[in-house]
C-alpha cells in the first residue's frame, strides 16, 4: 500500500479529537487588540479598536478581527486607527512593520510615527522642493539617494494631507 494511501485511511479511521476552526467575517463587536510602538515610544499598548487601515507594501489594506495572521512591511504612509462610534485617529509612519497574531492582535513597529495633523502642508510642500532640489543637484551620490529618500517620504505626506 502506498505512504498516501496508508497515511489517508489511517486519518478517516482515526477519531476527530480538535474541532477545525472556521474563519468568517468579523462581527460588528468584535476587537484588534492594537500596540503601535516605536523605537522611543508605545502609542498604542493593547488597545481595543474596532478597524486598523495601514499602507503596506503591497497595497492598503485594512485589518479587522478574525484576521489571516501575516507579516506586512510598511511604506511610508497613514495608518488609520479606528475606534468605534466612528471616531478614528490618524498617524502618519516613515515605514515599519505590521504584524497579525492568532487571536485578534496586531503589533506595529514603525520607525517614527506623529499624528497626521500635526503635519503643515506648506511645510511639507517646502521640505519636499528643497530634497527635489538637493536630488537633482551636484552633490555626492550619497546625498543624492538620501534626498531621494526624502522626497518619496514627503511625497507620501503631501498625498496622505490631500484626502
């Protein structure tokens, strides 16, 4: 008798001990347990939200309980916590990671993280022509990559301030 064969009888004839469970849509109850951290400081410990809306590297994605566990790298982006009785708070990050845990709890570790309003758009547009600018120009190859850097950080800014 084949291993496949042998493997597959021997697991119809063996009794169900674990239930399987069953993935499905969050219910409008249910929680993420959040912690939003940084290297200096923790915005969030454990805290019960309702959605959490991020920009991942492959795409925005929002989390909900009963979530797929993974493991998402960040790009410099919103991070959107919602709370319930749609009241959200939003926080822009430089890039980070975002993780999913079993059993509806999300970590974010982000590199730096402030609060989307704290941000002036004419600031931002001004820091943004300046590492254009030094992107552009006569400089070393070194200060040219970390304008570049620079500019895309206050690109996804500007672009995160216009919504």
């Amino acid at each position: 008798m084949s291993a496949l064969r042998l493997v597959t009888s021997a697991a119809r004839r063996a009794p169900r001990t674990f239930a399987l469970g069953r993935r499905g849509y969050a219910e409008a109850a249910d929680k993420i347990s959040l912690s939003l951290v940084l290297p200096h400081q923790a915005i969030f410990t454990s805290a019960d939200v309702v959605q959490v809306n991020l920009a991942a590297a492959t795409g925005d994605m929002g989390i909900l309980a009963n979530h797929a566990p993974t493991i998402e790298p960040l790009r410099p982006g919103v991070v959107e916590v919602i709370e319930g009785g749609n009241t959200s708070k939003k926080w822009f990050v430089s890039g980070g990671f975002a993780t999913v845990h079993p059993n509806n709890k999300l970590t974010i570790n982000a590199v730096e993280a402030a609060p989307l309003d704290a941000f002036s758009p004419e600031a931002v547009r001004a820091n943004l022509q300046e590492a254009l600018k030094v992107a552009a120009g006569n400089g070393s190859e070194e200060d040219k990559v970390e304008a570049r850097i620079e500019a895309d950080v206050y690109e996804a800014l500007q672009h995160a301030l216009s919504k």
